[in-house]
C-alpha cells in the first residue's frame, strides 16, 4: 500500500485530502487522532461489532477445511489421556 501522500491545510485550517484519499473514507467516518512531536496520526475507529454481525461473518467464512472430525478429536483426546502425566 502505498502510504506516502502529501495533505495540505487550507486558510481555514481544514485538511485538503488528495482524491486517492477522499475515496477511502465516506461521512460518518470516524477517526483517533494522536499529536507525536512533529506527526498526527489518524487511526480509523472501527465501530463494535454486535452479535448479529458477528455471526454473519463467521458464516460468511465458511467451513475450516481443517477441521478434525469428531473421531479425529476423540483419538486425540485418548492418545492424551494415555501420557504418564495423566496416569496419577
């Protein structure tokens, strides 16, 4: 990504942003702002998810492909069970 863009402030004190930036941001964008000596940084304040959101989202992703069956889990949790540790 290319980080590198040059804002300028108006006479009125409002940033200038170049249109590669405007692009990526709409109304109601909300933004931190962090003053570092000579740098302010903005850092995207990204709204909490709630719970109806969060369950699209793992739907969205699907399936792990990797997933253990349950009788791969149950071999596992044997083979554990059979370690000296466990054997008290």
């Amino acid at each position: 990504m290319d980080t590198d863009n040059i804002v300028s402030i108006t006479t009125d004190g409002k940033l200038e942003l170049p249109p590669k930036i405007q692009r990526q941001i709409k109304p109601g964008d909300r933004y931190k702002v962090s003053i570092r000596e000579d740098s302010i940084i903005l850092e995207k304040v990204q709204p909490p998810l709630d719970l109806n959101d969060w369950f699209r989202r793992i739907e969205e992703l699907g399936l792990d492909p990797n997933q253990p069956s349950l009788q791969e889990i149950s071999e596992m949790v044997k083979e554990v069970r059979r370690e000296p540790k466990f054997n008290k």
